[in-house]
C-alpha cells in the first residue's frame, strides 16, 4: 500500500471551486468512438485526484462543477471536460 498526502482546500462561497494544480502536469482528453478517454501524467492524475476530492467534501453544494478546456488546463486540441457534483 502506498500513502499520498494531498492538501485539498477546503470550499467555502466567497471563494468557489479553487482549482489546484502539481508542477509539470499534463492531462488531454479525447472521445474516441464514444469513449470519453483521459490522458495524464503522474502530476496530472494527482491533480485530477485533488479536484475530484474538492467537489466530494460535504461543504461543496451539489452542482457546483469544475470546468477543464485547452484554455485553461488541458492540452491543446483536447475536449472540453466537466465534472458535476450531484
């Protein structure tokens, strides 16, 4: 078993969705004959893991979502992705 420790911030209204990123991640998405395909390395996995466990605390309301394109995370070319708490 291996353990990570990640520092996941905690959601509050004045602030919103914080996203938090490790150095050097890289993430693309596709859809590949209607399959949604991710593509990261290491520091992309673990920053995906800290979004996914930001919208997962019981502070965070339901809809709230975080909202992934080429513009502002993802590599160029990539699919937009939007992961929804509900």
């Amino acid at each position: 078993m291996i353990e990570l420790k990640l520092n996941i911030p905690k959601y509050s209204k004045e602030r919103g969705i914080i996203y938090s990123w490790e150095d050097g991640f890289t993430i693309e998405t596709d859809i590949v004959e209607d399959q949604i395909v991710i593509t990261a390395n290491k520091e992309g996995l673990i920053s995906l893991a800290k979004h996914l466990l930001f919208l997962a605390q019981d502070e965070t309301p339901v809809g709230r979502h975080c909202h992934f394109d080429e513009y502002n995370s993802l590599e160029t070319g990539s699919k937009e992705l939007v992961i929804t708490k509900i």
